[in-house]
C-alpha cells in the first residue's frame, strides 16, 4: 500500500509539472534567410520561424508571452485560397499580413486582439501570412501593395 501512494504521489507531482509546458507551444526553428518587405522607405527585415505545415500553423503563435520585435512567424499554405485566422489562446497583440502568390501584400490586419475568437479573413486568396508584434506594420511603415521576399515564397 505503501508504495502505490508513493507511486501515486509521484505520478500527480509529474501532471502538475507537464501541464503547464503541454499548454505552451513549442517554438519553432528561426530560419537563417531574414524576411525581407520592400517599403516606400527602403526594406525592413525580420527573423521569421515558418510555419509550414498544417500542425505548425495550427498552433502558430498560441501561448507565447512575448516576441523580438524583429522576429515573426511566416505561413505558408499549399495553395493560394481564402485564409481565416485568429487569435485563441494567442496573448500578443498581433499584425497579420497577407500575402498573395507573388509575394505582394494583399491585407493587413493590424494590432488584432489577444484571446479574441473572431475570424480574420485574408478577404482575397492568399498563400502566406506573415505574423509581426502589433503596431509593427504602422512603425516599419509596411502597406499593403509591397513586396516581400523570402526563400518560401513564390516557389
């Protein structure tokens, strides 16, 4: 009898340790090549993690505390469509950019709302969407009609 409490004493203290860090989203591997977006002020660069498959894109950016301002996430999808994100479980006040095939920004939505389950559709078809700290886009000086360039993208 001795040992099952013991056993289950450990066994409880291991769940309340694995908890927390199943609900935290593991980050993904910053890629070497840096983002680039054409501006009317010149390029402005970002280290991006991709997202590229559908397990990545699913979790996104959920549960991260905070981000380097020049970092983001970049999905990519198989093929160009209408996107619908949103912020479940995501604490950071995100700008979501929508990027057609070409790599030419379609939309922006800027400063989205934390833990907000509403849909935030890229309107036209679109095969990337590039994730950037809220007011990023307003501060850099990104619109919609630049250009963004990347290793992932238009291939």
């Amino acid at each position: 009898m001795r040992i099952f409490k013991r056993s289950a004493f450990f066994a409880v203290v291991a769940l309340i340790v694995a908890i927390p860090a199943l609900a935290m989203t593991a980050q993904l591997p910053t890629d070497s090549e840096r983002l680039v977006i054409e501006t009317e002020d010149g390029p402005v660069s970002f280290s991006v993690e991709l997202a590229l498959t559908p397990e990545d894109r699913a979790s996104g950016l959920m549960n991260r505390e905070d981000m380097p301002e020049d970092h983001g996430m970049l999905f990519k999808f198989e093929q160009a469509r209408q996107v619908l994100m949103w912020m479940k479980n995501t604490p950071l006040p995100l700008d979501m950019i929508f990027i057609d095939s070409d790599g030419t920004i379609a939309r922006i939505a800027k400063d989205t709302t934390p833990f907000s389950e509403t849909i935030i559709p890229s309107v036209a078809p679109v095969r990337y969407v590039l994730e950037l700290n809220g007011g990023t886009a307003t501060k850099r000086g990104i619109s919609v009609g630049n250009k963004v360039r990347h290793r992932v993208i238009g291939k």
